[in-house]
C-alpha cells in the first residue's frame, strides 16, 4: 500500500518508518522547516529504540505545498491546534477515493477531517505506544520492536476491505491493531486514559511509572475515572472497557509498559509549547456541560494546566530577552502556536 504520513512528529515517524519497514512505500509531509530541512540535509531520519542503535533511515519528505502523490491513504499525527491549518496547506492534493486515517490525541479532530474526507473513508484510533522526537530528524521509539497496541474502527462503524488491509500492513508492522465497530468509544478510551496520565505526569513533572508508584496514585486516578465516565454515559457513549478495565490500563501502561516515558503533554509543557489539555480534560469538561453536569476535577486540571503554560510562556518570555533561550525551543514554539 502507499501512505502519506501528515505531520512528521515523534508518532507520525514512528507509524511510517515502521509501515515503511513493513514494504509499504511511505512519503512524509510537514510544514515545520527546521524537520523537514534535517532530515533532507542528513538524508533521512535518525532513529533510535530506548535510546540505542541510532542509525538513519531514508525517507522523502516534502513541504504541503510542493507534494503531489497519490497515496492511497493519508495517515495524520498532528497536535490538535495545528490540524485546521495543516489541512488547508494539503486540500490541493486530497483525492475523492483516498482514506484517511488518524490515532492523535484527544478530541476535536474528527470533525475537521470530515470537512476533507468522507465518512465512509475515515478510519480513526488510539495509539498505546511511546515515542519521543528528540529534536528536528532524530526520532526515539520507546519499548521493544511490538511494544504497545492501537485500537481503531470507522467511522461508519462498518469495516470494508480497505480497513481490512489497512489492519493487515499495520500487523507487520506490529503496532497490534484491534478493530472495533464502535468509534466513539474506541476514541474516547484514549482521552480518558490521556486525561489521568498525560495530566498528572505533567503537573508534577514526574514519569509514567513515578505516577503509578505513589500510594494515592489509584484514587487519584478513579476519581478521574469515574468523572469521565459520567460525562460519556450521559452523552450515549458506550466505552470499549469498564471503569475497573480502564484503571487497569493506566497501570498497567504506567508500570509495566512505559514506566519511563515522560508523556506527550509533558514533552510539550517542557519544551514551552502549548499543550493539548482543552481537547482532553476540557473536552470532557465540555461534553459533560452539555448534559448539565459539571466535570470539576477535570475542569480544576485544565486550568492548573493553563496556568503552568502561561508561567512557563513567562519563563521563554525572559529567555528570549535575555537571548538565553535554545533556538530549536523558539522554532518549536513558532509552529506549535499555530
């Protein structure tokens, strides 16, 4: 099959170098200068596992508004705020019979590639893996090649033989895809589990594992938990885990299979990049609103989240003044703001 990866962050590499790997042909586009001229520059993309075995793996990477390929499926790893902007810059080459399909983070999403794709050719996820991109061309896959698993289903809830060879090239490359008929609880598993983990790891700087092993760890993360699941019964979802399943999840990801990995809300919070806490948190906030009930613990994390951003906007504030601020923080936070 051929893809087209939008968005060459630490997932979008990490699904289309191993596709790639898989014999699958893979082009990768992203608007973000400083990755795009590294990876030409080195000839590719470095990668690493955990750490080791750095090598570089060629790649051919293009700017939105120079490619012109005719894949059969667009695979989109971007932040939440960056979608609308990304689409725009790649309407040019979208074709009526491609598909597109997407694992990101949180909610908000799905709507936005409707107004691109239609609804029978949209497949959607979760991604239960662990990836960080150490800098402009330099990728860090964390966990054993077959480490972690994805859920994903379509839209329509009725899988066609695309979605059935999708699956297959997604198994050899071993990312342990499940495919379920049920979409908005697939997507929503995800955003409850990103809503305890990705959140609280970030506010108190701490890793998977570090989070997990404090004594008040699953009561902190019930009473999430619970909240996000009153908000989805009330609006008709119908979860693929139960409360329990789903506190077993965080642990189990939290201490067996990523006790090391910092999360993605944190890598951004790090690197002075906003964050993606009003699509997760807030978005539960929101949805429960709309049902009149009131999400209090994930309306209190939103805005401790809101308020670190906006000390940690006031840190690269002075930073810059001081121009002691590193210049790949700056380019990450150009783009990121968008």
């Amino acid at each position: 099959m051929k893809f087209t990866v939008v968005g060459t962050g630490a997932m979008g590499l990490r699904y289309g170098v191993l596709l790639q790997d898989a014999g699958n042909e893979v082009d990768f586009v992203d608007g973000w200068k400083p990755q795009v001229e590294t990876i030409r520059k080195q000839g590719g993309v470095k990668v690493s596992r955990d750490h080791e075995d750095t090598h570089l793996v060629p790649v051919n990477v293009y700017y939105p508004e120079e490619y012109d390929g005719n894949p059969d499926c667009y695979i989109f790893f971007l932040k939440q705020m960056q979608l609308s902007d990304m689409l725009k810059r790649c309407a040019h080459f979208f074709k009526p019979n491609q598909y597109a399909f997407t694992c990101m983070n949180g909610m908000g999403h799905i709507e936005k590639l409707l107004k691109y794709f239609k609804p029978e050719k949209l497949v959607a996820g979760t991604a239960l893996v662990a990836t960080v991109l150490n800098g402009p061309g330099d990728v860090d896959f964390i966990g054993k090649r077959g480490a972690g698993s994805m859920n994903l289903a379509n839209y329509t809830e009725k899988p066609d033989d695309f979605t059935h060879k999708l699956v297959e090239q997604l198994k050899k490359a071993q990312f342990n895809p499940n495919l379920t008929r049920n979409f908005r609880g697939t997507l929503m598993a995800k955003v409850v589990f990103n809503s305890v983990v990705n959140t609280l790891c970030t506010m108190f700087e701490v890793t998977m594992g570090e989070y997990a092993d404090y004594e008040g760890a699953d009561e902190m993360s019930r009473q999430l938990i619970d909240e996000a699941y009153d908000v989805c019964e009330r609006d008709g979802v119908k979860m693929l885990n139960t409360r329990e399943e789903e506190l077993a999840s965080v642990n189990y990801v939290s201490k067996v299979a990523n006790p090391l990995h910092y999360p993605s809300m944190y890598q951004d919070m790090h690197n002075y990049r906003p964050t993606e806490v009003d699509y997760i948190n807030g978005y539960l906030v929101k949805l429960g609103k709309k049902h009149d009930y009131f999400a209090k613990t994930h309306s209190f994390l939103t805005h401790e989240v809101h308020l670190a951003e906006r000390n940690k906007q006031r840190e690269l504030k002075r930073m810059r003044e001081e121009e002691t601020a590193p210049e790949t923080v700056v380019e990450h936070q150009q783009v990121a703001g968008r």
